[in-house]
C-alpha cells in the first residue's frame, strides 16, 4: 500500500470518526484506572456514578433535539444554519429547566430519592448545567458532521475532550474529590460555549438572534422532539436500572466494580458508534433519493458493519481483560462473567440502532422508538431488582442484556410492519447466535482454565 492509498483511506470519513473515537474514548477509558489510583472507594464509586449519569442525561436535557437538529439540517427549515442552531438551543434550553424544576421538587420528598449517594439539590442540578452547557460543543459537532467538514470535526472533538481529560484529572489529583470533578468540568463547559459561540456567531450577533424566538421553527422542533424524548427516557431509566439496584441493594464496592467492568466492555461502542456515524448520513442521503429502496441499497453496507461489530466484539473479549489488572487498583476486582455479559449487551446495541435508524427516517414514524425501551425497561425494573439481590452485579449484567435484546426485537416488529417485508431478519438471527455462542464457548474456557 503506498502512501496515497493510506492517505486516501484516513480521509475516509469511517476512519476519520473511528480515530476521533478512540482517541476520546482512550482517554474517557483512562480517566477512571486513574481515579481509582486517587480515591477511596466511597469517592470512586460516586464518580463513576457521576460520569454514567452524565451520560445519560444528555438526551433528557437537550429533548433529545440533536435528532431533530440532524433531521432538518438539510430541509426547508435548515437552510439558515445560524437561526437552526439557536432555535435547538432554545429547545434544549427548555428540557434544561425544566428537568432541572422537577429534580429541586423532588429534592424536598428526599434529596436522595433516586441513588443513595447523589444529592439531588446539589449534585443532580449541577449535572443538568453541565449537560446543557456541553450541549453547545455536542450541536456544533452535529454541524461539522452534517457538512461533510471531517478535519473540523476531528480536531475539535479531539481538542475538547482532552480538555477535558486533563481538567478532570487534575482536579481528581488535587482534590481528592469526585464532587471536585464536577466543578472543575462545569466551569470548563462554560469556557467552552463561549469558544462555540463565538466561531459561530460573533458574541453579540448570538446574543441578539439568542433573544429573538421563532415560534414556528421552535414548536417544528419540539414537536419531533417530543415523538423522541419518551425514547430518551425510557433509555436512561433502563440505563440506569442496573446502577440504581446495586447503589441500593450492594455495597459501594460492588457498584466500583460494576461500573469498571461496565467501562471495559464499553470499548465496543467505540465502534459501533464510529461505523454509525459514517453509515447513518449516507442512509439519510439515500433515503432522500430513494425512499425505503435505499434500504436494500444499504444492504452491503448493514452487512459489513454487523460483521466488524462482531469481529470487535470477539477481539474485545479476548484482549481487554489482560489490559483491566494492570490500569486500575487492586481494591477494584474484575469478573469475566460479567464482562462478557456486558460487551454483550453493547454488541446486541447493533441492533437496536439499525432499526432505529430506519424509524428515524420519517417524523411519522420516529415516535414508535419510544416502544424499545418501553417495554424493555418496563421488563428491566422487576427483573433487574431480582436477579440483582439473588446474582449481585452479574444479575444486573444479565437483566441489563435481555432488556437489550428485548428493545431490538420491539424494533425489529415495529421496523417490519412499516417496510412490509422481514428487514434484516436473516442477519440478525445469525448475528444474535453467533454472539451468544461465542460468548459461551469464552466463558467456558474461562471458568476451567482460570484465564483471567
């Protein structure tokens, strides 16, 4: 391979966002080895709480309007970029405040009603600005993706999370606190919406079109917004099914390892993730074109992409346990069932997001994701409280495993009765069978030879 094939394979934009991805999540997957080294086990336990409820409280704050936002991009009402970008703003805006309203309420009943461990009034709030603040970074991303503009993309996704890497780190090393964390990214998040603003409007351009409200555009955007929020909720409830029990029933201890295993199996996501990003604007383009055609045009395309998952998967449960005793400290201890169980569930996540992209297609069909996690988490509560208090965490790995397979099938139903034939039906049945064998077969080499 010469040095033009090389050049022209890292501008491809697949390995442009899997380089940006790795990079991140590198450094995301060091943050935690590294704190665990600082804190004591009560202060580890509540950041790697912290860092998972950061995460899935994105899509509650923003009305999970970065959907709406990649929808409308290249419509009618995206053709003036700048007045698209406030008006999402104003809409994540909206779910901001609100949710912020409900949690203070809430904190009057029992500020610590939902984990044992996080304030509600003081910690849970603070979430909610960090979250909205870094909506800002996360749109203008969304932008830099939607143009096609990869070298924009890669340099400032790169550039923003290892600011904040580095500014959570330290933070760590000097307070010894994982409320400290929190400070120091909030004032970073702020720092950063100025950046935002300012390269995309002047200052005072934003804050004169930021006061203006267009009604019509805001209502267009919550009203698809609001087909998907139910999706987000229910996604986080079911997200954090698993951590809730374990707060509530197990010792702080076991949620550290949890939650360490449960970054370790993540590593897919790296992935699948990168390889849906590159695939979802092309299927959106063709679908422009096309109509549902464009899905047996994308067949290829589904093909490869469920197969690298697998081939990740398979190469993630092999490799990565070597790599988990010689990051983290040694009060934090490593189970392989439960690892496996959990890069399973990442992996079946495949799944989930190919039918969820069909259903994103139309704003008339978009609402029926909300049905995934609905019924999976409806599933997820009871289960998960059982096979936590009889299993401990890997009874939680499990209950969150099937609540992943049962959200893919809703979606496969729902995907089938609206492209009147069985989309993917072969594929995923081996996809799905091929992983669960291979997971078996690990586990038991595993379980007689002691590998890890």
């Amino acid at each position: 391979m010469n040095f033009n094939s090389i050049k022209l394979l890292l501008l491809k934009p697949v390995v442009i966002y899997l380089l940006a991805d790795i990079l991140v999540k590198g450094m995301q997957f060091l943050l935690m080895p590294s704190a665990s080294h600082l804190l004591s086990i009560q202060e580890y336990g509540k950041l790697t709480l912290f860092l998972a409820l950061l995460t899935a409280l994105v899509p509650m704050v923003s009305l999970s309007s970065e959907s709406a936002y990649s929808i409308f991009y290249n419509q009618e009402l995206g053709k003036n970029k700048k007045r698209l970008f406030i008006n999402s703003i104003h809409v994540a805006g909206t779910g901001f405040i609100g949710f912020t309203l409900v949690t203070i309420l809430l904190s009057f009943i029992d500020d610590y009603l939902l984990f044992n461990i996080v304030s509600l009034k003081y910690q849970m709030t603070k979430m909610f600005l960090i979250v909205f603040f870094e909506y800002f970074v996360n749109l203008y991303l969304l932008s830099c993706r939607l143009s096609f503009d990869k070298t924009k993309y890669f340099f400032w996704f790169i550039f923003y999370f290892a600011m904040k890497f580095i500014v959570g780190l330290t933070s760590i090393y000097v307070f010894k606190s994982s409320d400290a964390y929190l400070n120091s990214i909030l004032v970073l998040n702020l720092v950063f919406v100025f950046i935002i603003v300012s390269r995309f409007f002047k200052l005072t351009e934003f804050f004169k079109e930021v006061f203006y409200f267009d009604k019509k555009s805001y209502i267009r955007i919550v009203k698809y917004s609001t087909i998907i929020l139910p999706v987000s909720i229910f996604s986080v409830v079911n997200s954090m099914v698993d951590k809730a029990y374990i707060t509530s029933l197990l010792p702080v201890q076991e949620l550290a390892n949890y939650t360490s295993i449960f970054l370790l199996a993540g590593a897919i996501q790296i992935v699948i993730l990168a390889m849906n990003k590159a695939y979802m604007p092309k299927l959106l383009k063709l679908y422009s074109q096309y109509g549902y055609v464009s899905l047996e045009k994308m067949r290829k395309n589904t093909k490869s992409l469920m197969v690298t998952n697998y081939l990740v998967f398979l190469s993630c449960i092999v490799v990565l346990p070597f790599i988990f005793k010689l990051i983290y400290s040694d009060n934090i201890e490593f189970s392989y069932d439960v690892y496996v169980v959990l890069s399973l569930s990442f992996l079946f996540n495949t799944l989930y997001i190919l039918y969820t992209n069909v259903l994103s297609l139309e704003e008339t069909t978009a609402k029926y994701k909300m049905f995934g996690f609905l019924f999976a988490t409806l599933v997820n509560i009871p289960l998960s409280y059982f096979l936590t208090l009889r299993y401990g965490i890997l009874g939680s790995a499990t209950s969150t495993l099937l609540s992943c397979i049962f959200a893919a099938f809703i979606l496969y139903a729902l995907v089938n009765a609206k492209v009147k034939q069985h989309y993917l039906l072969k594929e995923s049945i081996g996809f799905l069978v091929s992983a669960c064998m291979t997971a078996a077969i690990v586990v038991y080499l595993n379980t007689h030879l002691v590998i890890f």
